[in-house]
C-alpha cells in the first residue's frame, strides 16, 4: 500500500492506474498487464546534439534523411551512428519522423528531419531543459530546473565551433 491508497491487486484499471502513478519512479510491475512500468529521466546527450548539428548543417536540411545511412555515410562513430539515440531528439521537439510504414509494416522507417525549433538550438538561439521524463515513449514533463544551449548540452566533448565548421 502507498500514499495512492488503491490496492495494486485492484480489480479497476481507474483504482490500478492510481496506483501505478505512484510507483513508477522506482518502477514496478503493472496490476493489469505485468510490464514493468518506469518513468525515465533521458538527457539531452553530447552525441544526439552533435547528431542535431549535423543534420542542420546539410545541404537541404528541410528535406527527409534516413539518418542512420546518413551517419554512416558521414563515418560518425558507431556508437553514436548505430546507437539510434538521435531519435530521442523528438522528445524535445528537434526532429520529426516521416509518416509511413516499411515493407515489414513497421513505422521505424528511419526518415526524419530537423525541425524549425532543432535549428534554432543549433544555431544557439534558444535553450531548453536538459532532462525529459518519459514514459511509454511520451514525454510527461521536462526537468525545468536547469535549462541548456547547444553548446552546454555538447559538453566538453565536442567543440561547437568546429562542428559548425564541418571539422
């Protein structure tokens, strides 16, 4: 029993989800379905920020790429190029994903593009929050205590000015 007072073995999905509200900070199991239900504080990263760069720096940067390729292409590192973490740029609102599906079905068909708000924190125009908190890969709130520019979020890993270069 927690603050909520619903009872995880509850028989209503009403009474389960307030339960679950409560919970998901730490984790735990869903009364109704057993997925582990969490809320997740995903940062804003060094590499999904150069990544950003990158795709503001193009030649058409409002046309569609399938970054995956175009990273590769790039030779980016694997471990950003294949991590496919640059697709958490939607969370704050940087990229959009094309609508269509792959011939498996899937809606994963890697085609995205930097949005009007992406360029602007790549040009350093604007600031956001450095956190997001997600669950079921939907943003529920951002962490609007410390907020960031492109070159706080690429750290001391990367130097701005030579990505906007193309060094």
């Amino acid at each position: 029993m927690n603050k909520y007072t619903a009872d995880p073995k509850a028989t209503t999905l009403e009474a389960a989800k307030i339960w679950l509200r409560g919970e998901l900070a730490a984790g735990a199991k869903c009364p109704c379905c057993s997925q582990l239900a969490m809320l997740y504080k995903r940062p804003l990263t060094s590499g999904m920020t150069r990544v950003l760069i990158a795709l503001h720096r193009r030649k058409s940067p409002e046309d569609w790429v399938h970054v995956q390729r175009f990273l590769s292409e790039a030779r980016f590192p694997p471990s950003i190029a294949a991590s496919g973490d640059y697709a958490k740029l939607r969370y704050w609102g940087f990229i959009e994903q094309q609508e269509g599906e792959r011939e498996d079905g899937s809606s994963r068909n890697g085609f995205w593009r930097i949005t009007d708000k992406g360029r602007a924190f790549a040009k350093g125009e604007t600031r956001v929050p450095g956190h997001a908190f997600v669950f079921a890969d939907r943003v529920l709130r951002f962490d609007e205590k410390r907020l960031v520019d492109v070159r706080d979020a690429l750290g001391k890993k990367f130097r701005y000015d030579d990505l906007m270069r193309g060094d």
